[in-house]
C-alpha cells in the first residue's frame, strides 16, 4: 500500500505480512500527537504512519505478528522488520541482480537467476537441522538465502547490503517476592496481561476459532475466546491408534468451558500421503511428526473459520517443559568440584544402557551449556556421523545456542533454558510448523501468549514460581484458576506424541524403505547405514523414530527442490465458509 503525510502523498511503499493487534489504539494516538491522517481503517498505515513520526522505535511500539518492509522514496531506502517471536517469517537474499524478499523462500529461488546467485544445499545448515530437528536462523538450507531473524529491524539502500539491528532481546527478570501479596499481585498481573491479549487478538473482521488440545494452554486461550464470541469453536486433531490421541481430554476440556467441538482423526496412510506437499509448503524441513496433524487440523478448521487461536509460547514464557524441572534434581552436583564432575561423566560412560542412574549421573557431570540446547536431540555424535556423510566436528548444536548462553550468564537456570528456546526450538520448530501448516490452508493463526505485554509479565516470574517438583508453570495455573476449571488446571502434562515410533515399524515401513531407495542424496547421507537404522527400529532393537523421521522429511525435500523428482500436486482449496 501507498502512504504519506499531507504534501508528501504516496512517499512510502509498504509490503507487509500479519496483524497489528494494537492499531487503533496506535492510530488514536498518533491522530492526537501529530495529525495524522488516515485514508482505511485497517492497520497497515498505521505500521507506515508510525514509522513517518516515529521512525525504527515505531516497531517496538507494535503488539503483534508482523514482517514489513517500507520503502521510503524520499530517502531512497528500505527500513522493515520481524516481530519480536518470530510468529511470521522473512527470507531474503541478494547478488548482482538486486535483492529479493519475501515470506516463502520458494518464490526467491524462482528469482535465482534474475538476482544473479546460484542456491546450492548449505551444509553446514544440514548438518544443524539433523542436530536440532529444524534449520536455525538465520539459515537455510539453501545458500544465499537467509532469514532476517526475529525481533530485528533492517536497513537497506540500492547499491548497498543489509544493515541488521536487533530490537527486541528477551530479557528475564524475577520480581522480589516479599510475602504473599506479592504472589496475589504477580498472578493477577498474569491473568490481566493475558486477558487483554486474548481481546486484542478477537479483533478481526471475520470468524475466530481456537486450537484445542486439552492442556492448559490451549484452554484458558479458548475460554478466554469464548468471553468475545460465545459461539466459538474449537478444534482438535487425534489419531487412529488408541493411547495416542488427546481427542477425549480436550472434548472434557470443550464441555467445561462450554464451546462447540470439532475433531479431526489422521491415519497413517494420510500421513504418508500429505508429507510431499507438507514439505513444499514447509520450504525447510522440520523434523517434527506434530506439524502433519495441524496440517489437517488447520484444514478442516478452514472450512469453518479464518482465523484460529492457539497456545503457542505459553511453555516457554512461563516454563513449562517438563525438562525445565531438571535443575532441581541436578542441583546437587552444583556443590561438586568441577575435577570431580568430570570424573563422574567419564564413569557414567562405563554404565551399560538401560540401567538406572546413568543418564542422571551423565547430564550431573555437564554443564547446562553443555547439556541442554532445546527439546530436540535427535542424533549422538557418533550416531550423526555414522550416516551424514559431509559431518563436521566444527558443526555443533552451539552455533545456535552460544549467544543466548552468553547473553544470559547470570540468570537461574531455568530462565536459561526459556532464553535458548525462545531463540531456538520456538522460533525455529514451534512458530514455523505453525505459520506454514495453517497459511498453507489460507488459515489465520494467532498466538495470544507471545505477546509484548504478555512478556512482560511473564519475564518476571521468579524461578520457583516457574517449576517445583510437583509441576510447571505452577504461577500461570494460579493465575488462571477463575477461568477454567481445577481438574484442568491440575492435569499433567499429557504431550500426546504422533505414533510415528509404532508406524514406522508397521504402515509406514515400506512406504520409509521407497523413500531411502529413491533419494539421490548418496553424497550427503549414507543410505545403507539407514536402511539399517530402520530395520533395527523395526525389529525393535533401538526406538530411531525421530532419526528416521529427520531424514526421510529431509530426502523428501531433497526429492522436491534439488532433484525435482518429486512434484506434490499444489491444490485450488475452496472454502465453503460463513462469516
């Protein structure tokens, strides 16, 4: 869209992706201060007029999803950024054909010839996504093309490179808790900031829905919802494996917040057949067997909504993977000498696999730089190399989690861990599984919790406040204890895994086997030391589902974007949706 101020009509050009939750706060504001005025009633001018008389700290000014650019034809240049999370995604690239943008890395590499820049497979970001289960940014696994990373602004003039700038670093800060009105104040504080997101991001034109899973994330979100629009609807994926679905808890949950239900069950065979567009759509692969079923949830809530809520960041902002509650049992090895430590990483070596104690004695003998880069370890290093052909022992999970360590030194551990998520496993698994499986369905999605003043709040929770040994996010269950109901709230953790570890060892077998026969990957990935690696999950020697998985969604998209032997048919969806 065109944009100026009176007398400088149409100098800026703005192209943008996402929501702007607090426009018409912003836009009444910016009315007050300086005149300005407004030809829609949308957000984007508001995102262009901010910038006019704000300049760069307009951004930080934005509560939402959001990647921009603005091209300013006075100053002639471009100045944009991402959101602070990562919710939306940018890639770019450039070379001596100009610089291209754009949210799909796909439509730049149709432009590799115009911009004068040849993608090949990048490595090194390999290497990281067999590591991680996901490409880091700001990588891809294409070289040349890069991602502008979360929370960043950037700068570009014609002739010139771009100029990064982060604005946002998350930041975690306990509050000082003096007595129990300060516990009643922090929750409080907790349930306001969410309650007022929840409202900011009803604000739409159409239908809002909401994801169910039956924690308690998704829960408050939708009850919360339910506040704006009483005849919300919610919508849950399961399977066709008993043990393996969430479908009845969150029907439990529906009925107790008293919002409709709908429910989506994906099979194996479903599976199998949805991975190559899945995998078109995902630009890189993400080695997450999750991001299938919301491919076919956020399908079938297309049909009755456009826009969905959901509960993502929720885990990290207020420390809820079970994997946070390590400090506590750990924490007596943080008396031991550093000497000693060592010696007993080197005896827990010497401990046969499966007898107990060993893993708690290895992970005591590290550090937490050491033992904890994410939810996601798929492969050992000698696992690794023994099927990547291009391994690198120069290569390792670091590369990503260095910075945040760093940047976080002399916080408590736990808010540790949430700093190296938030710029790790959220923005690079959970944020793009759920950005790229629902636009992909012409579906909206919306994530209340990773919001600027959620954060804010969220940021300080003191450690205890976070885990103990009993649960997680023990103050956001407090603080929402008005809005669903106790058993809700006092549920465990359920985290429903997709089948893949029993598929791969019946439906999915043969259908695995053709797709490491098939690949043309020979000179990246040993094929044969696969083979094996499947047969030896299929007999159930060793459980190497997530490794399996890793590398047939990456020969997938090798088959899709560098042999082109692959061609997922793209459909013309049709929506049959009322608003």
């Amino acid at each position: 869209m065109l944009w100026g101020p009176p007398g400088q009509e149409n100098r800026y050009a703005l192209a943008f992706n996402g929501e702007i939750y607090n426009y018409i706060e912003l836009r009444a504001e910016l009315i007050e201060r300086f005149g300005a005025q407004f030809h829609t009633d949308g957000d984007s001018e508001v995102i262009v007029a901010a910038y006019h008389y704000w300049g760069p700290a307009a951004v930080s000014r934005l509560r939402g999803m959001f990647a921009f650019m603005i091209w300013d034809s006075d100053e002639r240049r471009i100045f944009g950024a991402r959101d602070p999370f990562g919710i939306k995604p940018l890639y770019y690239a450039a070379g001596p054909g100009g610089i291209a943008m754009s949210s799909e890395k796909k439509s730049i590499l149709q432009l590799a010839d115009t911009l004068g820049i040849e993608p090949k497979l990048d490595r090194r970001a390999l290497q990281h996504y067999l590591i991680l289960q996901y490409v880091p940014e700001p990588e891809s696994l294409n070289t040349h093309i890069r991602r502008i990373e979360s929370g960043t602004t950037f700068t570009f003039a014609p002739g010139g490179e771009i100029v990064t700038e982060r604005y946002f670093t998350p930041k975690f800060r306990p509050r000082v808790m003096h007595g129990p009105a300060d516990t009643t104040k922090l929750y409080a504080d907790i349930a306001d900031a969410l309650r007022d997101s929840v409202a900011k991001h009803m604000r739409a034109d159409v239908t809002v829905g909401s994801f169910l899973s039956g924690g308690i994330d998704s829960t408050v979100i939708a009850a919360l919802a339910k506040e704006h629009n009483p005849d919300l609807i919610a919508f849950t994926t399961g399977f066709e494996r008993a043990g393996f679905s969430e479908v009845d808890v969150a029907a439990e949950s529906a009925a107790a917040i008293g919002v409709k239900h709908v429910v989506r069950t994906v099979s194996a065979a479903e599976m199998m057949e949805a991975v190559p567009l899945i995998t078109w759509y995902l630009d890189d692969p993400v080695a997450d067997p999750a991001l299938v079923p919301l491919w076919f949830i956020a399908r079938e809530a297309r049909q009755h909504v456009k826009v969905v809520l959901s509960g993502e960041g929720a885990d990290e902002l207020f420390g809820g993977y079970t994997i946070y509650r390590e400090p506590l049992s750990l924490a007596p090895f943080e008396k031991v000498p550093g000497a000693l430590r060592k010696a007993m990483g080197r005896v827990s070596t010497r401990i046969p696999e499966g007898v107990r104690g060993k893993d708690l004695l290895r992970r005591g003998a590290l550090s937490l730089e050491q033992r904890y880069y994410g939810n996601a370890r798929i492969f050992r290093d000698d696992q690794l190399r023994s099927v990547l052909r291009t391994y690198s022992s120069s290569v390792t999970h670091a590369d990503a989690t260095a910075k945040p360590y760093r940047e976080s030194v002399d916080w408590d551990p736990v808010s540790r861990m949430q700093h190296v998520d938030l710029f790790t496993w959220l923005r690079g698994d959970i944020l793009v599984k759920a950005d790229k499986m629902t636009m992909a369905n012409s579906l909206e999605l919306r994530v209340p919790f990773l919001d600027n003043e959620v954060f804010k709040i969220a940021s300080q929770v003191p450690m205890e406040q976070k885990i103990t040994r009993e649960t997680t996010k023990y103050a956001l269950r407090r603080a929402i204890a008005d809005i669903i109901p106790a058993h809700v709230i006092n549920r465990r953790k359920l985290g429903f895994p997709v089948p893949i570890r029993h598929w791969l060892r019946e439906d999915m077998h043969p259908w695995a086997l053709d797709i490491v026969r098939q690949s043309q990957t020979d000179h990246l990935i040993d094929k044969q030391a696969v083979l094996a690696m499947i047969e030896e999950h299929r007999t159930g020697g060793m459980d190497h589902s997530r490794r399996i998985w890793a590398l047939l969604m990456f020969m997938v998209w090798h088959g899709i974007f560098t042999e082109g032997r692959i061609k997922p048919v793209i459909p013309e969806p049709q929506y049959p949706v009322r608003l």
